[in-house]
C-alpha cells in the first residue's frame, strides 16, 4: 500500500474510532459539549468549514482515482498469449482499486456522519441546557406561586378575625345602644314624673299661700 492509501486508511480507522466514542455511552452530550468549546477545538473550529472541504476535496479526488483505477483494469481483456503472472498482476491491482475505492468511500461517508454527529450533540446538549434551566425556572415560579398563596391565606385568616372582631364590636355598640334607649326613655318618664309632681307642689303651695293670705286679713280686722 502506498503513503497515500496509508494516510487515508489511517484516518479511516480513526474516523471509526470517533464515531465508536461518539455513539457509545461514555460521556453525556454536555461534557461532548464542553471538549468541542475547548480552546484548542474552538480555535481550529474557526477554519473547520475550510479543513472540512479540503478533506471532502481530497476523499473524493482519491475516491474518483479508485473509480479509473477499477474501471481501467476491470475492462482489461485476457489475451490467449498472456501470462499467468500479467493476469495475477492485473487482478492484484483491480483489488487494490477496489479497496481503495472502499477505503476511500467509507472515510467520506464516516467524515459526513462525523460533521453530523457533532452537531446533532451540540444541539442536544443546547436542549438539555435549555430544558433545565426553564425546569429550573418552573421551580422557582411554583415555590414563589405557593409562598404567595400562603401569604394571601394568611391575609384571610387576618381578615376574617378582623371581620369577626368587627362583628362583635358593632354587635356590643348595639346593645350598648339599646341600653342607651333605655336609660333615656327611663329618664325621660323620671322627668317627666317630676314636671308633675313639681306642677301639683306649685299648686299646693298656691293654695296655701291663699290660705295664708286670707287668714292673715282675717287677723287684721279683728
């Protein structure tokens, strides 16, 4: 195998590597989330779309080299005069052509699944991010709800005693006022029992001053 087809299975392999890393449960989409806004990744993820095609570029240039290969020594007649090493060396390099075809192929296809990966993680670690910061949220908002529902059934309960207290406060003004009515009625009977009574004693003394009046004339004319 040649540097170039070595080069290209290498990263084949760890191109499978990654993807095994990748689907397997290692490591939860967060932390996958946190190594891809590593410094070093984040600094090459700045020209990744640029890598990404020139990788693309290459695989396929490599994958169109196996493709003539294949077709160049697949379409290569035996001769009744050619030798048996010629034709094992012709069916050796249509081999060669073939898994370089699959080699290469395969390294595109894994690099595509990779890139997609990537961001299907990235994405699913936003999501999870997201989900529980508004769980959180949700949290604090039922907390603050039901501390607040309290407080409004404390302020009930204070309502209801003020209510109640102001219910038998108006019920005592009431029979304080009755009480009132009476005491008032009761004083006015008394008054008025006096009026009379002082009516009938300036009538009496009336009369007596009469009868004082007329028994002190008689005296005179004696």
């Amino acid at each position: 195998m040649s540097l170039q087809w070595t080069i290209i299975a290498t990263f084949l392999y760890a191109e499978i590597a990654f993807v095994l890393l990748l689907t397997l449960p290692i490591a939860s989409p967060s932390r996958w989330q946190k190594f891809f806004k590593s410094k070093f990744l984040a600094y090459i993820s700045n020209q990744a779309s640029v890598y990404f095609l020139i990788l693309i570029g290459v695989l396929v240039l490599c994958l169109l080299d196996a493709i003539r290969e294949m077709q160049k020594y697949s379409n290569m007649e035996p001769t009744e005069h050619q030798h048996l090493d010629a034709e094992m060396q012709g069916n050796m390099r249509l081999f060669r052509a073939q898994r370089n075809f699959y080699i290469s192929g395969f390294a595109l296809f894994l690099l595509i699944v990779i890139r997609r990966l990537v961001q299907m993680i990235s994405e699913l670690a936003a999501l999870l991010a997201r989900s529980e910061a508004n769980f959180r949220q949700a949290q604090s908002a039922t907390v603050a709800a039901r501390s607040l529902l309290e407080k409004q059934g404390a302020g009930e309960d204070v309502v209801k005693k003020e209510v109640t207290d102001l219910k038998a406060q108006i019920a005592q003004l009431e029979k304080d006022l009755v009480r009132e009515k009476k005491d008032k009625e009761a004083v006015k009977s008394q008054a008025e029992s006096l009026n009379k009574e002082y009516d009938r004693l300036a009538e009496e003394h009336s009369k007596l001053q009469k009868k004082l009046t007329i028994a002190a004339g008689d005296k005179k004319d004696e």
